[in-house]
C-alpha cells in the first residue's frame, strides 16, 4: 500500500494531519507531505470519493424503484408501467455519466474562463422557464423546460454556476475583499437577481442553497468576519420577510411546528406527518427492502423529495444513518480536496471544490431534516439519491469537476504541470 494510500486511511482522525492526505506544502519548487521533504508519487482519481458516489447512486437506484412501483395503482398514473420511474432514472445516470466524463476532460481552466457566460446562460433559461409555452407547471410551480423525454429544471443549473461564478469572483475581487462595497455588493446583486427569478416560480429552497453557498465562498475567499455576519444578518431577515409576507409560506411554518392539527394534516402538514409515520414503522432496522406502506399511495413526492422516508421505513434508523454518514464523508472529502487545491495556490479550483461540497452538504442537510420533521417542509430533492434527471445530471457533472480538481492536484504535487 502507497503512503498516500496509507494516508488515506486516516480521514477520521482529528486535525490536518490525518484528514485524508496531509495538506501538501510547497518545498524548493517540488510537492511533499508535510513533516518531509521526500516527494510522493500521486497519480489517478480520489477513488473513495468514486465509490462512495456510485454506492449513493446504486442505492438511490434501488430506493427509487422500490417507492415508484406501487405508482401505476393509482389512478393518475394508470397509464405508467411499474417500472417507468425505474427505467427514465437509468436512462437519466447513462446520461449524466456521460456528461461527466465529458467533464472530466475539461481542465479547470477552462472553466474558470467559462463561468460568467454560464451564469448569463444560467439567468436566461430561469428567464425562459416563466415564459408561458416555454416552461412547464407541475402543481402551481413553474420550474420546467420540456425537451421532449427530458423536463430540465433549469434552477440546478444555477446552483452549479452560481458556485463557478462566487469562486471566479473572488479571485477577481481578492484585493478589494476588506472593502464591503466593492467586493461584496456586486455578488450580492448577482445571487439578488437569481432569488428574484426563483421566487416567481416559487422555488425558495433553490434560493436558500444558491444564497448559502455563495455566503459561504465568500467567506472561504477570505471576506472578513464582520462582513459575513452582516451578509448572514441580511440573509435572515430577507429570509424572514418573506416567510412573513406571504401567507402560505407562513401556513406551512405553522404546520411544521404541528403537522398532526386537524387544519393542517390533510393539507400542508399531511406529508410531513405521513413521513414521520414511516420513519416511526421503520424503528431500528426497517421493515425490509420493498416493505414500505407509506409509499402506497400515502406519502406524496416518495420517490423524489421524500425517499429518505422510505429509506427510514424499509431499513429503519440504521439506513438513515448510513445515508448521513456517506454524505457527510463526501462533503468532508470535497472540503479537503478543496484545501489541498487553496495550499497548492490554485485558488479557484479550491473554492470550486468548496463550493461544490457546501452545496451538497447543505442540500442534503435541508433534505434529511424536512424528512425527519426537524425543518419545514421544502421541494428539495437528496443528491444523487432522488428521481429526477436534471438534478441527476448537474450532480455527477459536479462530482466529475470535483474529480478532475483533485487529479489536477495530484499532477501538481507529483511536480507535473496543469
């Protein structure tokens, strides 16, 4: 076993030293590991990252069949066979693993001289989507642009560019970065007219992940602390306003807080509490695989926004454990490789890989505690677990960025060039 691989071993271990790999430092123009000045042959992709990023998907796979099968039972979708869902899922990863190694080719680069136009592209298609004939409404949101087998929501893309341009900017701005206006209220601006676009869909969830990833490159980029507690004040009250201006928002806070009320259980808290139900029928080690009741025409969105559910009640709280455990591993390792990118003075790949892991992070974080009752009920699906193609797609497109980051780091600290 190589040393890196050696090193490897020791991710859960406390501090820098044994995050994974040591964070690698710049001796006499070669790359070594810390407490030496030996180099250290690297080569290859972050395997575990793979793996733990397949082992998601063939579980999501197998999740998304077992909640979808019941489906052609009921009456809207008579005309679905029990494996429709199963089968444009797959079709949805061919496609997103090929867009990824398509990706992977792709050096950093580029894409640093790409992401402003991919975020004019990204503001376009959110445009588009309000255009009536052009985007598609699925129960009073409009979300979707058709493209034949394919409905491609455009806010995914947003969140990806949005990540690419926060990161490209503050490499732009770093010498302005103490000066508030100058480095803060341009990106301000930028994330203030993605919100606005997403709000007329309705889609607030995408807009609390675009605002706290952008929050978070900016402070990773190096905006001082006074100024990321006054962006995070405006956040929530911004945040706040809106929940208070708008009575179906509020509505849905008040059945979160009670969902089993009588106003609220055949309404806006009736997934909620059918999520709680089966969680609570799943116990310590779940009903078995395929034995979920809730998703029997009792819990709505089983397949997409609450697969955890089914995940609770057909392998219990250890399967729900499982799930946070893999995703806190893989956000951690894009944290780290995203170090390791920032120490070898690449510091756009980094805050890309950052970005990238704060978005997965927080995405799934929103996800497991709206499945489990701990936050309110928002439309946002679990990465690389949950139905649906675009989210599918601009995941493993960013899981390959993430790849490609850390391969690039690996040249560079086996002294080749980039």
């Amino acid at each position: 076993m190589s040393a890196f691989t050696q090193t490897l071993a020791g991710w859960f271990s406390r501090g820098a030293e044994a995050a994974g790999d040591k964070l690698p430092v710049r001796l006499g123009g070669r790359a070594s590991f810390g407490g030496g000045s030996t180099p250290v042959p690297v080569n290859g992709i972050d395997q575990q990252l793979l793996w733990v990023t397949v082992a998601l998907l063939l579980w999501g796979l197998v999740m998304v069949y077992s909640a979808s099968i019941a489906m052609p039972d009921n009456p809207r979708f008579a005309n679905y066979a029990h494996t429709h869902f199963l089968l444009r899922h797959i079709a949805s990863i061919g496609v997103a693993f090929v867009a990824a190694l398509l990706t992977f080719q792709v050096p950093v680069q580029t894409w640093e001289k790409v992401a402003p136009w991919l975020f004019i592209a990204s503001l376009v298609l959110l445009i588009a989507v309000l255009v009536p004939f052009i985007g598609k409404g699925v129960n009073g949101a409009r979300r979707w642009i058709a493209l034949g087998i394919l409905n491609f929501q455009p806010s995914e893309l947003a969140k990806f560019a949005v990540v690419l341009y926060a990161a490209d900017y503050m490499v732009r701005k770093m010498e302005v970065k103490e000066r508030f206006f100058r480095a803060v209220l341009p990106m301000g601006a930028a994330v203030a007219v993605i919100g606005l676009l997403l709000l007329a869909e309705p889609d607030m969830g995408a807009f609390m992940v675009i605002a706290v990833v952008a929050m978070g490159i900016l402070f990773l980029g190096g905006v001082n602390a006074r100024m990321f507690f006054l962006i995070a004040a405006i956040l929530v009250v911004a945040f706040s306003l809106m929940i208070a201006l708008s009575e179906w928002r509020r509505e849905r806070i008040f059945a979160y807080l009670n969902p089993w009320d009588d106003r609220y259980s055949m309404g806006k808290g009736y997934q909620l509490s059918h999520s709680l139900i089966a969680i609570g029928r799943g116990e310590i080690f779940g009903v078995g695989l395929g034995g979920s009741v809730e998703k029997l025409h009792w819990l709505p969105e089983a397949h997409t926004d609450f697969l955890l559910a089914v995940i609770g009640e057909e392998f219990g709280l250890v399967g729900v454990l499982v799930v946070i455990s893999l995703f806190l591993w893989l956000t951690r390792r894009m944290m780290h490789i995203g170090r390791q990118a920032i120490a070898l003075d690449r510091v756009f790949a980094g805050l890309v890989a950052q970005g990238l892991g704060l978005w997965f992070g927080f995405q799934s974080f929103i996800n497991m505690g709206v499945n489990l009752g701990a936050l309110p009920t928002k439309g946002l699906t679990l990465p690389l677990m949950s139905y649906g193609g675009s989210a599918i797609l601009l995941n493993l497109i960013a899981i390959a960025l993430v790849l490609r980051i850390d391969s690039e780091n690996r040249t560079m600290m086996h002294g080749g060039r980039v």
